[in-house]
C-alpha cells in the first residue's frame, strides 16, 4: 500500500507549480493507480493549502484524548508485574485501578 504522505507531498507539489485541484485529480491516480487518494481528498487538501496550513502532519481531532497510556499508568502496571509476573490483566486492574481495556493495551504495546 502506497504511504499517504507521498501522496500528500505530490498533491503539495502540484499546488505550489499552480495546478489547480481539478488539475490534480488526475496526477496521482497516473501515478498510485487504485491507491490514489479520492477527488475528495485531493480537494481537502487543496482547501487546507489555500488556508495557509501547508502541514502535511496530522492535525489534532476533535474527542476526547486517550488517558488510560500515560507515564503513571505504566508505571503502575510496570510495578505490579515486578512483584508477580504471572499476574492476570483482571489482577491487575483490581490492583493498580487502571481499566482492564488499558491494562491490555499498556501490556501489549
């Protein structure tokens, strides 16, 4: 699968030459053929160029940010498994009062 940032820069490229959207459209999928990003997206991108942002980077969503992955966090699941490594995620959770769907994603990640 094509990365999406290299799709990205080509579109930004385009831009800065002065092509316009329509213009574009066409270019990737010559290029990334089934994987080119849609006529939308090249247009969304293109409104986010004429906007000033020229960040290829993702910008931050709108929802409420994760909590559970934090410094505290692992700790506290780091030292729990120190004392007893055999301990299960529900051990865990009951111990240290970080969620079961948390503790699994601190352990595995």
């Amino acid at each position: 699968m094509t990365d999406l940032k290299e799709q990205c820069v080509c579109i930004k490229f385009c831009f800065l030459l002065g092509k316009t959207a329509a213009e574009t459209v066409t270019m990737p999928r010559g290029a990334f053929k089934e994987e080119a990003l849609s006529q939308a997206r090249v247009y969304e991108w293109f409104s986010q160029f004429k906007r000033g942002d020229m960040s290829l980077e993702d910008q931050p969503r709108s929802g409420r940010p994760s909590t559970s992955r934090n410094d505290e966090n692992i700790k506290k699941i780091r030292d729990a498994i120190m004392l007893d490594c055999c301990r299960t995620i529900d051990e865990l959770e009951a111990l240290t009062g970080v969620s079961w769907s948390s503790c699994q994603r601190i352990l595995t990640e």
